[in-house]
C-alpha cells in the first residue's frame, strides 16, 4: 500500500473521507495541502530529497482568498505535477460531475483515478486507491456509462458551434448567417438541419432544448 501519500484539498471537512480512508488502509502520516502551489512545491521538495510521494489526491477547485497563487485550481496543478514527477498516481476526488471534464482529466492530463464527492464516498475512495496501488485506472461506473452516450456522436465543430448559437437564443433559422461570421463552413441552413437531425437520432433526442441541456451537462458547451 502507498506509504507517502499527498492531499491537496482547501476544505478541512471535505478531507474527512479521505483522512478516514487513509486511516482504515494504515497508510502512514499523510501530508496536507491547503493550496495548489504548497502541494507543488512539496512535491519539488521531496523530489529533491529522493523522498518522492508516492500518491496524489486532489480536489480540482480551491476558493481564492487573500493567498495569491499562481496554480488556482487542481487541473493547473496536475499539468504541473506531470512536468516534474510524470510517474506520481493522481487520484482526483471531487464533487465535480459533467463528464466531458473527467474524460479530459483522464485524456489530456492522464490521471489515474477518479472519485466523487458523494455519499458513500469512502468506500469508493478505497476501492480507488487499492486499485490505483496496484497500477490500475479506476473511473467510476456513472462517466463511464455517460462516455458511451456522449460516444453516440462525435461532435465536430460545427456541431458544437451550432448547439452553442442555439443555447444562446439564436433562432435556427438564423444561425447559418452567425456561422459565416463566424468562418465556420458548411453555413447553409439545410446544412443546419441535417446536422441537428444527425445529432438528436444519435442520441435519440426529439428536441432542440433535450440537446442543449445533454451538452451543458457533458460539459461540451
């Protein structure tokens, strides 16, 4: 099991589930973080000592206070973690839940596991953890059923601009003239259509309204 384990979490209520996992898995003297730049620099620190943590956990956002930092949230964090210590296991434990943003922190910022602040949370945290201990990824049941409806459709760019002109209020009819401002081709209307038909069949939505509430939730738009 992790014996040097680092937690970057500015909530001292919200860590509770995590200090009693550690406590229940015998993991040894954890360190604490409260902001994103003293969980780097202790990272840097024991780097330095050949001291290395073995295990992140991390929230992803931390409140501002008179503190000035220069990483203000846990995604800067973990970009900057996998520039000094590109091996260290990041476990991510967050109340955060549009899917589109855990599968970024899985794909572009390769973290290893991820739990959501939730009830029941400790049980998962363990389940999380003891995988992770044996090198394994753990992404929970709920994104990974959300990946395979977002999966339905591969949302271009197009398809993303026209979704966003209609969360804004733009009529359908008006939107072609809002993409050719925009440089973003085909613009026709008809184009607009066959586009917005495509999607809603794929993910087998009959309203305009059922979609853009699908991509605000999957953190898409």
């Amino acid at each position: 099991m992790f014996e040097n384990v680092l937690i970057a979490e500015d909530h001292e209520s919200a860590s509770i589930s995590v200090r009693k996992t550690l406590n229940d898995l015998q993991v040894p003297s954890p360190r604490y973080a409260y902001y994103c730049d003293d969980a780097l620099e202790q990272i840097k620190q024991r780097i330095a000592q050949n001291r290395p943590f073995d295990l992140l956990i991390t929230d992803l956002y931390f409140e501002e206070d008179q503190q000035k930092q220069s990483l203000s949230d846990g995604m800067a964090l973990i970009a900057a973690v996998r520039k000094v210590q590109p091996d260290l296991r990041i476990l991510v434990f967050s109340a955060e839940h549009r899917p589109a943003i855990v599968t970024r922190l899985f794909d572009e910022l390769h973290i290893n596991g991820y739990v959501r602040k939730a009830r029941f949370d400790v049980q998962e945290l363990k389940i999380a953890i003891g995988k992770l201990d044996k090198h394994k990824r753990h992404v929970p049941l709920e994104f990974r059923q959300n990946s395979y409806q977002q999966n339905a459709h591969d949302f271009s760019k197009l398809d993303l601009a026209i979704v966003t002109l209609l969360s804004q209020g733009i009529r359908q009819k008006d939107i072609p003239e809002h993409l050719k401002e925009q440089g973003i081709i085909p613009s026709s209307l008809s184009s607009v259509e066959k586009r917005l038909n495509l999607i809603k069949d794929a993910l087998e939505f009959t309203m305009n309204e059922q979609l853009i509430a699908h991509c605000k939730d999957m953190g898409l738009i």
